[in-house]
C-alpha cells in the first residue's frame, strides 16, 4: 500500500494508523499535526485513523520562537 506524505510517497502496511506512519517518521505523536486528504485529523484519533492507499498526508510539527 503506497500513501504520500509531505509530497513523497511511502510504502505503509494495510491497516497501518496515522500513529503508526508518525513512529516510522520519528515524529512524536503529541508534537505533530496532520492532515489527510485536506482534512485535519484530531491527536487523540492518531491511533483510530487507519489509512488507505493513495491517501495523501501533511505531517507538520509546530515551531516556537519568536
């Protein structure tokens, strides 16, 4: 199962969770925003969202300063 993210596509298992995909980018759950397919996808769903193929995914983590 192929999906994209931030332009790039990347090979998933079927069943495979926005949490999962965030694990195999490093990215930390709590820290991350994402958006599939347009629409924003709400942290504590991270692990309920299962993704289907050709999905397209914004993985963004949110910058402090000033």
């Amino acid at each position: 199962m192929t999906v994209t993210v931030n332009g790039r596509e990347r090979p998933l298992e079927p069943g495979d969770t926005v949490e999962r995909l965030l694990a195999r980018l490093g990215v930390p759950g709590p820290y991350a925003i994402v958006e599939r397919n347009g629409e924003p996808v709400q942290r504590d769903r991270y692990g309920e969202v299962t993704l289907e193929e050709g999905d397209t995914l914004v993985v963004a983590r949110p910058v402090a300063g000033g």
